[in-house]
C-alpha cells in the first residue's frame, strides 16, 4: 500500500510495507532450513536426545514440540502476510507508536546474542578442520587472546565478515542465499550420518549408550528426572519449542513477503513439523552411530567431522557447516537485528547499518562469550526474554483487535496507536509482569523451583498474554478500522 505523509519518525524505506511480495513456499520452508539446519540446531537436537533415552520418546517429544512451532508460527506469519509490515512495526499496534521501540531494543539484544553463539559455532568448525596442520594445532595451543584461542579469534572474525558480505543486497539476496544454503546442509547431514552408520555396521535406532553416561551428559540441563523420564520428556519438548522463541515474533518480517497466506502455511509445514522431526531424526541417528564407532558421546557434529580420517571429507563438512550456520544467522539475527534497530531510528540508520551496529555488538560480545555452557540452559534463558511480548501481540491481534490493523496509523504519531504519548500503559504492564515470572524471579533469584527456567518462556507467554486481555478490558481502546491493504 501507498502511504500518504508517514511521519519521519516511524518511517524509511526498509520499515514500509512491502510492495512486491515474491516469495512462495518455497522460500518459505528455506527460512526454516536456513534457521534450524545449523550447527547449534544440531547440537540443541543431539543434547535432547540424550535427555529423552530411547529413540520413540526423542520423536514424539519432538514431534509433538514442532507441531505446536508450527501453530504459533502460522499464527505471527499470517499476521504478517496480512499487513506487510515487519515485527517492529507491527508491535506498534500493540505497545503504541514508540512503545514498540522496547519490543523491538529487546528482540534486537536476544539477536546480538544469538548472532554471536552462531558466528562462533561456525568458526568452530573451521577451527576444528585446521588444527588438523600440526603448526596450527601449535598455533591454537600456544597463542592466547580475549579469553580464546589465536586461531579462534581469528576464524571467529573471518565467519563474522563474510556474514556482512551477505545483507549488502537487502531481502531478495538474503531470500536467494538461503534458499541453497539451507538444502546444502541437509547433504552433510546425510553423508555425515550415513558414513557413520557404515562405519558402525549399520543403522539402529538402539542407542546403546549406557544410562550412567546419560546421566553424566545430562546432569546440568536443570531437569528433573532421569533420561526417558515424563518431566524428561516434557521438557524436551518445552526446550524445542523455546528454542524457535525469537523467531515467534519477528516471523513477519519474512512472511510480509509472502505472495499469499497459502504460500506460509505450505512453507510452514514442510519447513517445521516436517523438516524439524527430519532433521531431528538424523541427527539423533549421527549421535548413536558416532558412540558405536568412536565410544563416546559427540554432540558437536564438527567434533566428529575432526576424527575423519580423510582431510577432503573434513573440509566439506566443516565448509557445508559454517555456510549452514551463516544462514541461521542472517536469517534468524541479522534480519531482526537490522529492522529492529532500524526501527529505532529511522531516518538515521537503515536496514544494513542496523544489521551493522548488531554485528558489531556480537564482535563485543565475543570476549565474554555468554553462549558457552550447557546449550539447553542457553536457548531457555534467552528465550524467556520473549514470551511476554509475544502473549501481548498475539492476544492483541487476535483477540482485542480482532485482526483489524491499520497499517497506515502505524506509522502515524498522532493516529489511534498513540495511546498514551505513544505508549500502550497496558502491554508496559503486562510485559512487566510476565517478565517477572519468566526472566528475573527465575534468574536473578531463588525464590522458584530450578525447574522452573525450563519453562520461563510458557509461563512469559501466559502470563503477559492474559494480563493484557485483562488490562485491555479494564481499559479498552478505541475501535481499529479494518486493515487496508
């Protein structure tokens, strides 16, 4: 649509509704085999695989996980094919005009984090693949710097270059990036577990692996229960679909591109549910044979690519690896961060200088590196960050304004999402709310059960969402005329 004086405020040409929409199911689905075919979705998959103990509860576990993924993604990509707007924008329906801004600042950190876990599980790889030269083993051994190694500073800084060189194009390259980046994972993924089940003497679902190493593996994922367990089980499934909580909310800055709503929930489908148990499956598969040829248990697939024997094999996984993690990175951080950040100075910093300043944050990060340690742990804390804020959006939209946006008062100062000076009082205190029972009670104190932050992110949702539905009918808001297309 053609908007008619948008305030310079809440407007560039990056944040407008999109006028072209030529991505159909295809591209679609290749967000997600750019998203989870990684080298942290691996890792994610093959750690809740040891939680689940047998290869029928890690499938209905996932499955039944990716099935709900599928759900509230349909649930945020519809909104967003409706109106055409991306995530921050779209928040300012519910937060108000500049509210959205909080929204968007915080999805945009969650970004910065993620983008530095990936850019370094990539450079991993490559730091796997060189040690392989005894004088660069020397080199990793012997050269300390930032709290790292030489050699991994080093990868660290050449991954998260070439990841810019990517977004200098905008969407359509992006688009067009990631619809061969993500297939070609799923090669290495096939060579990596069938080379493995040859050299195991061929394919079991009988993991083999002894209960007490299970155990040991697993000792740190705060679960209750033993592997196979139902509160093992459950929280395989609440992980997984925590995981995906960052892309909840800013799904729309894909599916606004979308040629029609047919075209996302196609692409969801084959891209979550089932490409997620697909991809799952191999992976879970790749860790069972990896325990019979190599006697432990490898959860990193670049650990297991380092004890190929052939250096050209190592090469291409490593290779197919890092340019798989790239993916995820632009498509699931560096897009949000840019439109994000972008969001909040919009005539000063467009879509790539936003992506820009998120990267440079990641390089900042790096030193400190906040994404080491138990990867379970990892992708819950910083999912429950989100909850709140996709409660409050989802219940907006759906059921307070009923799926009418207008999407030119969206980018209006003084239209109908001023609320009170451009914030909404009523998502400020819900998110505060949800917030206190999914990130900072669990967190920063002790007063809730440790099982508790396995679950941040539902209790964020749930809460936030339902204290919005009550704010928003103790203090309801002018009626929204149906959105203009």
């Amino acid at each position: 649509m053609e908007l008619r004086n948008p305030s310079p405020a809440l407007y560039n040409d990056d944040l407008a509704p999109v006028k072209t929409r030529t991505w159909g199911a295809f591209s679609i689905f290749n967000v997600w085999t750019s998203d989870v075919h990684s080298l942290w979705g691996y890792y994610l998959a093959a750690s809740l695989f040891l939680l689940c103990g047998s290869f029928t509860n890690f499938l209905l576990a996932i499955g039944l996980g990716s099935l709900v993924i599928f759900f509230l993604m349909n649930l945020i990509g519809y909104a967003g094919e409706k109106t055409g707007v991306p995530y921050p924008v779209l928040a300012r329906a519910s937060f108000g005009v500049w509210g959205a801004n909080l929204a968007a600042v915080v999805r945009a950190v969650v970004a910065c984090f993620w983008y530095g876990a990936q850019t370094a599980a990539a450079s991993g790889a490559m730091v796997a693949l060189l040690v392989r030269n005894d004088s660069l083993l020397a080199f990793h051994q012997d050269t300390q710097l930032l709290g790292h190694s030489g050699l991994e500073v080093i990868c660290y800084v050449v991954i998260w270059a070439l990841q810019l060189l990517i977004i200098q194009k905008g969407m359509e390259t992006v688009r067009k990036f990631q619809d061969w980046a993500g297939p070609a994972v799923w090669i290495a993924m096939l060579v990596l577990a069938v080379g493995l089940c040859i050299k195991a003497g061929g394919f079991s679902f009988d993991h083999g692996i002894p209960m007490s190493v299970l155990l040991d593996k697993t000792k740190d994922a705060g679960v209750s229960g033993e592997p196979g367990s139902f509160w093992a089980l459950t929280a395989v499934a609440a992980t997984w679909i925590t995981y995906f909580a960052a892309l909840y909310l800013n799904f729309c800055d894909f599916s606004r591109y979308a040629k029609n709503k047919a075209a996302v929930t196609k692409g969801n489908l084959w891209g979550l549910p089932v490409n997620l148990i697909a991809f799952s499956l191999v992976a879970g598969v790749t860790t069972i044979a990896a325990f019979r040829v190599y006697g432990e248990v490898l959860l990193h697939p670049e650990q297991i690519s380092a004890k190929f024997d052939s250096w050209v094999l190592g090469l291409l996984a490593a290779l197919t690896f890092a340019v798989a993690t790239l993916g995820i990175n632009v498509v699931a951080n560096f897009v949000s961060a840019a439109f994000d950040i972008s969001n909040v100075f919009p005539r000063q910093i467009n879509f790539k200088k936003g992506g820009y300043i998120a990267a440079a944050i990641a390089l900042a990060l790096y030193p400190f590196a906040p994404w080491e340690g138990n990867a379970a742990n990892f992708v819950n804390a910083i999912g429950a960050t989100m909850g709140p804020m996709l409660g409050i959006i989802l219940v907006d939209y759906y059921l307070v304004a009923r799926g009418n946006i207008n999407v030119a008062a969206l980018y209006d100062e003084h239209g109908e999402y001023r609320y009170e000076g451009g914030w909404n009082v009523n998502a400020l205190i819900a998110a505060g709310i949800g917030s206190l029972f999914s990130t900072f009670l669990p967190n920063f104190t002790s007063l809730l059960p440790v099982w508790w932050n396995t679950y941040g992110w539902f209790f964020g949702v749930g809460i936030g969402g339902s204290t919005y539905l009550i704010m928003a009918t103790l203090r309801p808001r002018a009626a929204v005329a149906p959105a203009r297309a």
